[in-house]
C-alpha cells in the first residue's frame, strides 16, 4: 500500500474526484481502454455496493455520506476495477491510501496524487465528475 499525504486546501469533493480521476487516467495507461468501474464505498456509516455487472455512481444519496464521514474525519473506503486491475482508494483525514496488484501502479498514482494534492485546483478532466455521478462539482 502506499499512501499520499495531501498539503493543499482542497476541498472535500475536489479530494474525491482528484483520487479517482488520477486512479483512472494512470490505471489507462497500463489496463488500455477497460471499463473504470467503482465497486463498492464503505463509510464509517454505510457500505455501498454496485449491482451485478454495473458501477456505482456518485449520486447524491453516496455523496452526500461520503462528505459527511470525511467532514467527522472517519476513513473512506473504494474499491475501483479497471480491466484486470483491483484498486483500493482510502480516504482518511488528508492522507489517501492505494493499493493494487501492480506496485508500480500504486507508487504511480500516489505520486501524483501528492504532486496535485499540493494545489488547491487539482488537475482534473471538465468531463470526469459528470461521468462518476457528480452533478454539481465545485
């Protein structure tokens, strides 16, 4: 596993979407043009699970636990399928946590989940919230 320590001001939402569009855009460099699919979220309150052969999407309902267990400083937990890759994300205070089969991957991602999470503005694609469920994006 290795781990991100997050330095910038960014807001909660703008954590999420920054972990998964960065587990996204690197995981498509080494897994090509698989499905991104979000398995299942486990909050401090509530564990979210996709349907047979779907994703879960980012509605509301989901979203809206996420923030709060992230505003009370509990451990947010995905689990991302790309291809043949299993990927877990872990939020926790400023701190994102990621493991996968590939280690290289993993240093990978939580390299560049450092490098953005020093701005308050992470680099992310205009398209990616929409495409995760998020309607309404910061």
């Amino acid at each position: 596993m290795s781990t991100a320590e997050i330095t910038g001001n960014i807001h909660p939402k703008r954590k999420i979407i920054m972990g998964l569009y960065w587990i996204n855009k690197k995981a498509a460099s080494t897994e090509g043009c698989e499905p991104f699919l979000i398995e299942k979220i486990i909050t401090g309150t509530n564990t979210h699970v996709s349907g047979e052969n779907k994703f879960l999407k980012l509605s509301d309902n989901i979203l809206n636990d996420i923030l709060y267990n992230m505003e009370h400083q509990r451990e947010v937990k995905f689990e991302i399928k790309f291809g043949k890759e299993n990927i877990g994300l872990s939020i926790c205070k400023n701190a994102f946590s990621i493991s996968a089969a590939k280690k290289e991957l993993e240093v990978e991602i939580a390299e560049k989940l450092e490098s953005e999470g020093k701005k308050m503005y992470p680099g992310i694609c205009s398209k990616f919230p929409q495409r995760v469920g998020i309607k309404d994006y910061p």
